[in-house]
C-alpha cells in the first residue's frame, strides 16, 4: 500500500508539470508520516522474522527517520539493504557471512540435493542422527520420477504435507529451492532449515559423465541404441568417449549450455522455482541463488571441505546435526567418500581445466561464493569454542 502510494507520488512528482508550489510538497509529507508509521509498526511488531515486504518504503531519504529509533534502527537498515539487494540483483554485491540463518524454533531439515555431490554420504549420515537426534528421515523415492521444477499445485501439496505431519523431521530430494513461506497456511512462524552440498564444477561434470556410462546396463543399452538410430556408429562412439574429448571436442554433451544440462548445474538448485533460473549464464539467476544461500540456507557445504563442513553444521543447526563428525568418521563415511572420491578424481590438462573454467564461469562463482560463505562460518564456529 505505502509501495504504490510512492511510486504514484514519484511519477506525479516527476511528470506533472502542472502541480502548484504549495501542494508541491504535499506527498513528500504524506510519505514522511508514512514512513514514520512504518517504523512504528516495525518497532511494535518487534518480531525477529524475516523482513517485510514494507522495508521497501524506506528509500534513501529515510536517514532521518533511522537514526531515530537507534537499535531498531539497526536492524531496519538491514532490511533496507535487504529489499534494495532484491530489486537490484544483478549489481548488488552479495557476499557470503557467517550470520547464523537458523531459526531457533525450526523443526523441519530441507535438503534439496545438487546431483552429483556425495549426496548418498549425507543421506546415510542424516539416517544415523534421526536416531541420536530425535527426528525422521524422510527419504524420497527415487525410482519415482519427480520434477525438480514443480508446479504451484506440487509445491503446495509438499508444504502442506510438512504442516500436516507435525514433527521433527528431514527430507531429502533434488529439486529446486521451494519457498516454503509462500505456502505455509497453518504453521506461519515455523521456519525450515535448509541445506545443501556442492563440489568444483569440473569435479561435479567429470562425475556426472562417468554416471552416464556407469549406471543401469540396460539404460546404457537403451542410450546407445538412441543413438544408433540418429546415425549409425555413434552410440559406441559416445560410450567410450573420454571426458578430455568432450570437452576439447566440444561435443554438446559437454558443451554445458543446453536445455538438457539445465538440471546438473547447481545454480537452479539454490536460485529457485523462477522459469528464469532455469536459464543457463544469466546473471540473474547466479546472483539469485547467492542472495537465497545468504539469506535463507544455514549451511552449503563443501565436498572436499567434509571436516569444515560437519563442524559447521554441528554448529549451526545443532537440533540436527550434533555429534555428526563422530558418526561420520566411526562409520568409516569419510573413507566411502575418500574412497570414491580418488577414484573419481579427474586428472585434467590444464587445457581441458580452462575450457571448464570459462564454460562453467558462472557455476565457478558461485562455488567460490560458497566457499567463501564456509569459511566465515568456520572461523565463527573456531571463535565461539
Ligand atoms: C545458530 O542458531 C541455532 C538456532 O537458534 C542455534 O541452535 C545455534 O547454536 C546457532 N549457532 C551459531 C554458531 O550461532
Ligand atoms: C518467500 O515468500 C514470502 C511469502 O510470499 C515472501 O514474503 C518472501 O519474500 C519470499 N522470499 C524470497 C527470498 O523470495
Ligand atoms: C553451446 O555451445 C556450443 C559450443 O560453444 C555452440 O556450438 C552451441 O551453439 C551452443 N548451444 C546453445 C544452445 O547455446
Ligand atoms: C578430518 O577429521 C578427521 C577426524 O577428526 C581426521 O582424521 C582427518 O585427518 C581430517 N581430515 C582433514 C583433511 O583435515
């Protein structure tokens, strides 16, 4: 309401010439007592919830008005740079803090996993701590085909779902980041966790690659048969083509740009269920998945970071995730990893490695950001011990 009331002031402002000097500054102090009854209700609300949408009518001559209430002050600039972050996501310089994100009323684990980066391992993890921690797992099937981008009605169903099972409880799927607030009707102040893994770009693909070739046989067979029936010859030629090849060749199994790839890259993962994430290298979308890491995951960790990892998550969602390095090395998960993860390691020319980096630019910066982020959050957990 206050939103339109200043953008309808702005434009009258702006255009119309015909406004007299004396009602010239009417809706500026129509909008001042606006912003001061906006503060007010921010302070009466005194809720530590998420921002509200009307910390947009805060605009840059609100200085005045923030200076004035001191400690909620604080609190409003950040809401205010939160809003500005939203509507100018392509410039806005979005870095990763070690600000705990985890609310402390929060019962339900999310964990919408990137393919392809030691997902399984966490899962097994996550099953032994339900044990220690008091909670459920709930796996998905994944026989079942289910869509990583869903539909409003898919994505009501799984929040209303969580609502209806009230319990401690995790869930783990590949699918793209839901908003659960969106969908919440009957449990408005219970905020999920949410979480996730991510690995370097170049390690992600060259997994996924060898995934293509290793998998169910008969899968393989049906690929290979595909592709004998488009031009004679090529199923094999694909079967036994080295990753270096791909690449160098650029086949557009590793070209990383089309459609069909659109579902292995982790920005869509984090940037949401907005068609426009779907999008390979837009700007946009990448800088969307780093604000929603930021503001609303409490921990992305870092495969080859597993140690910083578990500490971090025992840390931050303790509800969860406590006495988890424990149970992750007692239980030999570490070396699975280790194991599979040497194995697996590529070793790639540095020619093929520039060619990934400049492909997977995008998905590089939001690796590092993740990194980034991950380290803060480590030295905050080292501080506070
Ligand atoms: C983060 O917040 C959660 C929930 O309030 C709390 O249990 C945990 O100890 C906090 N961790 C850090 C490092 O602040
Ligand atoms: C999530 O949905 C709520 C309710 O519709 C909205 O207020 C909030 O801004 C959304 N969060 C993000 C990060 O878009
Ligand atoms: C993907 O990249 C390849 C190689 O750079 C190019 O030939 C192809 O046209 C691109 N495809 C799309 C859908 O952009
Ligand atoms: C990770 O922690 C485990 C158990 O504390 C330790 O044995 C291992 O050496 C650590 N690995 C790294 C890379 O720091």
């Amino acid at each position: 309401m206050i939103l339109t009331f200043r953008r309808w002031c702005w434009n009258s402002c702006c255009e119309s010439r015909r406004i007299t000097p004396k009602n010239k500054f009417l809706p500026y102090v129509v909008s001042l007592v606006a912003m001061k009854l906006t503060v007010m209700m921010l302070l009466a609300s005194n809720k530590r919830g998420h921002p509200q949408r009307m910390g947009a009518a805060l605009t840059d001559d609100s200085s005045l008005a923030v200076t004035a209430v001191n400690a909620a002050g604080e609190e409003e600039m950040k809401n205010r740079r939160y809003w500005q972050m939203l509507e100018n996501l392509e410039e806005a310089e979005i870095e990763g803090t070690g600000t705990n994100r985890t609310h402390p009323s929060s019962i339900w684990l999310i964990y919408n996993r990137v393919p392809r980066c030691g997902g399984l391992t966490m899962v097994f993890l996550m099953k032994e701590l339900a044990k220690v921690n008091r909670f459920a797992h709930q796996r998905h099937q994944y026989r079942t085909p289910w869509n990583r981008l869903l539909i409003e009605e898919e994505m009501k169903n799984l929040v209303t779902w969580f609502e209806y099972q009230h319990q401690a409880k995790s869930y783990d799927r590949h699918f793209l980041h839901v908003n659960f607030t969106r969908f919440q009707r009957y449990t408005k102040n219970l905020r999920p966790t949410y979480i996730n893994i991510v690995r370097d770009p170049a390690e992600r693909e060259y997994s996924a690659f060898r995934g293509r070739r290793s998998q169910d046989p008969l899968q393989i067979t049906q690929e290979i048969k595909r592709r004998d029936a488009a031009g004679a010859g090529t199923g094999m030629e694909w079967y036994t083509k080295s990753f270096d090849d791909c690449i160098l060749d650029e086949d557009p199994e590793c070209a990383f740009n089309s459609s069909d790839y659109t579902f292995s890259r982790a920005i869509p993962y984090f940037c949401g269920q907005d068609p426009r994430c779907l999008v390979p290298r837009s700007r946009w979308a990448l800088q969307r998945a780093k604000f929603i890491i930021e503001h609303e995951y409490s921990v992305v960790g870092i495969l080859d970071k597993m140690n910083e990892t578990l500490q971090v998550l025992e840390s931050y969602i303790p509800r969860f995730f406590a006495g988890s390095s424990k149970i992750y090395y007692s239980r030999g998960y570490g070396r699975r990893h280790e194991n599979r993860y040497i194995k697996s390691k590529p070793a790639l020319s540095e020619k093929v490695l520039a060619k990934l980096r400049d492909s997977l630019s995008d998905e590089y910066e939001l690796y590092d950001f993740c990194q980034q982020r991950l380290y803060h959050q480590h030295q905050q957990t080292i501080n506070t011990h």
